[in-house]
C-alpha cells in the first residue's frame, strides 16, 4: 500500500479508515503533550497527511479511472504542467546530473531507474537510498541491504531504523525486526525526507514550466510517503507480541509503539502524520485497565487514552480545503497557504486559513 498527501479533503476519511485498521511545525500545545516516560517526548501535536495513492496526474484525460476533473481544473488555474520524460531529462541535463534532480524525476514519473540512476552518481546518497529501499520494483533483500546502509550513513534519524524494521519483519525475522526498533529509543531525529522531496519536486516543475504557486501545491499533495505504511505495519507487528510476553516484556513493546507514534506525530507537515502518530499511540494502550499506570508520563491508561482522543477529535473537526474550495481562492492566497504546510504544519496552516475565509475552526471535546 502506498500513501501520498494528495487530496487534503480526504483526510478526514483516513481518519476513519486508520482508525480502523490501526491506527512533521508549530511547539506542541502543553495541554496535550504527554509522553511515554521511557522516551519523554510530548505526545502528538505535529502534523502530516497522506492517503492510498492513485497514480493521478493533473495532465490525465477524463478516460482515466483515476482522472478528478476538480484536480484538474484547479491545477490548469494555477499554471501546473506535468512535465514529460524528455522535459525532465533536459532539467537534469542543466542540472549536472543533480542527485535531487533524478529523484525529483522519479517521484514525478514513478520511475525507480531515475533513483538508480542517483545511487549511481552518489552510492551513500540518504535520499536515493530511502526512495529506493521503499519503491516496490525493488527486491526484497536489496530494500534491506539498502535500509542498512540508509541506517548506516544516517545513525539518528529513527526512520531509518523503522524502514529497516518494517522490512525485516516482512521478511519474517521479527526478532531482527524488534532488535533494530529497540535501537530508535536512542535515536534522536525524524526525517522520512517529505520536505526535501517535495521542495525537489517542485523545484522541477517550476524548472520546467509550472507556476510557482501551482508547483508548490502539486509538490505537497502528489509526492508520496510510503514510509507511514511501513510504520503502521510495524506498530501493528510489535503489538501483537504483547499478549504472548512477560509482563516486562509487554511494557517495553508498548512504549516502543508509544514511541514510534510520538516521533512520527512530532514531526511538521501533514495531518495523516499526525493521525498514524496518534493511533500508534492509542494502539500502545489496548488491553490495559483505564485506572492503571501508562507508559505516558505522569499519566493513567485513561488519562492518556483520553488527551489522545481528544487531540484526535480535534482533527476530525477540523474543516479542510479540497480542489472546489481552492479553485475559487486567489493565487496569492493559496501560496501563503501552501508556505504555511511547510512552515507550522498542515493543521495550523488550516486553522489559519479557515480564519482567513470565515470558515469555523476545530471544537475541543
């Protein structure tokens, strides 16, 4: 399954279906921010979206199954050209071959030849390795090889340690899994490489003819994060060995799941960020008695379940923006929109513009 920030208006219904099947940018709110004691970070209140990826253009004609005429006029207002293989190959020409200029390209024509290609030019690129290790044509034991070596060359940053988990337990070495996961408590950063991707990518498009406001909203809805995927499966893969282990045991996995949703929700960008991040967390609390002691700091089972809940909720209630409400929008307004994902993170950025338009904003329950 893959994931891409495409459509803003669906994440209310990723809300929904996360939730169901298990479920980076402003300082969190002190109201909301509890952490598992192992870890201490606070408890989500960073954003980040995604949602199933349908191979959608805004180039595509109407004969396409997965063509959305609304994407595609808004897309044709603001000036956005997907460009072509040819067109792409000119831009990395003039680019001197540019690492981030081949992987630009192969996110926008979902091409791995184009990260290959950017291993080629620099074998220990982070960058090239993450999209590669994660791209489906990729052989199973090379997306591990290369997630070694990702984990290798970026020690701190826990994501690497969760792609390199998530698949070495499809690989069935759970064990291995556990062991690299146990790892990421000490790692201290989280970068699944979503800004520098989709800055690459719009740096692309306007190097090829798109508009600067159009290229900026292409870039932050279309460029997929398959990694949450990964992370969603992992959380699921350690909770499932909590029934059959000691006590101990199971509050080390716990925490472990806490923690994964605490880094992955502590990160700016998009809402679904957030909502896998939270859900990883509310996951880490099933089967324990409301009035116990959490693995969140300070807090019980229910206190903890409920200010994740609550922040949830915040979500849910939170009124997005799809194509018909942006088509209507001035260009300029949109851009300071789109300046504002990257700068406070998706949520903060649509309270804002929700003030700006009179629409309501998020009621706390």
């Amino acid at each position: 399954m893959k994931f891409t920030p495409k459509y803003v208006f669906f994440s209310l219904l990723v809300v929904v279906m996360l939730t169901f099947l298990m479920i980076r940018g402003t300082e969190p709110s002190k109201d909301n921010s509890i952490g598992p004691e192992k870890f201490s970070p606070s408890l989500g209140l960073k954003k980040r979206k995604e949602s199933t990826q349908k191979k959608t253009h805004p180039d595509q004609n109407s004969s396409d199954s997965y063509h959305d005429s609304e994407i595609q006029e808004l897309m044709d207002q603001l000036g956005v050209r997907v460009p072509s293989h040819d067109q792409l190959e000119n831009y990395i020409e003039k680019s001197g071959n540019n690492v981030e200029a081949l992987i630009a390209a192969g996110v926008i024509l979902n091409d791995s030849s184009y990260f290959i290609r950017a291993l080629e030019n620099n074998p220990n690129d982070a960058h090239a390795l993450f999209c590669l290790a994660l791209n489906e044509s990729t052989e199973s034991a090379a997306k591990i090889d290369l997630a070694k070596k990702l984990l290798k060359d970026q020690p701190d940053n826990a994501t690497a340690s969760y792609l390199l988990a998530s698949l070495q337990a499809e690989s069935g070495n759970i064990d291995e899994s556990i062991d690299t996961l146990l790892g990421s408590f000490e790692q201290k950063g989280y970068d699944d490489f979503y800004n520098q991707t989709s800055l690459k990518v719009e740096d692309a498009l306007r190097g090829t003819g798109s508009s600067e406001s159009g290229s900026t909203l292409y870039s932050l809805w279309n460029v997929p994060v398959p990694i949450l995927a990964k992370i969603n499966g992992i959380a699921k893969t350690v909770m499932e060995l909590v029934p059959q282990s000691d006590p101990q045991r199971a509050q080390e996995l716990r925490s472990l799941v806490a923690s994964i949703g605490a880094n992955v929700s502590n990160e700016n960008t998009s809402i679904i960020n957030e909502l896998v991040g939270l859900a990883a967390q509310i996951k880490s609390l099933e089967g324990m008695d409301n009035d116990s002691v959490s693995h969140f700091e300070n807090l019980s089972v229910q206190e903890a379940r409920n200010s994740l809940e609550q922040r949830k909720s915040s979500i849910r209630n939170l009124t997005l923006f799809g194509p018909n409400d942006l088509i209507s929008m001035d260009s300029a307004l949109i851009e300071s929109y789109m300046n504002r994902i990257r700068a406070v993170g998706e949520y903060e950025a649509t309270r804002w513009l929700n003030q700006r338009t009179k629409r309501p904003l998020p009621r706390n329950k």
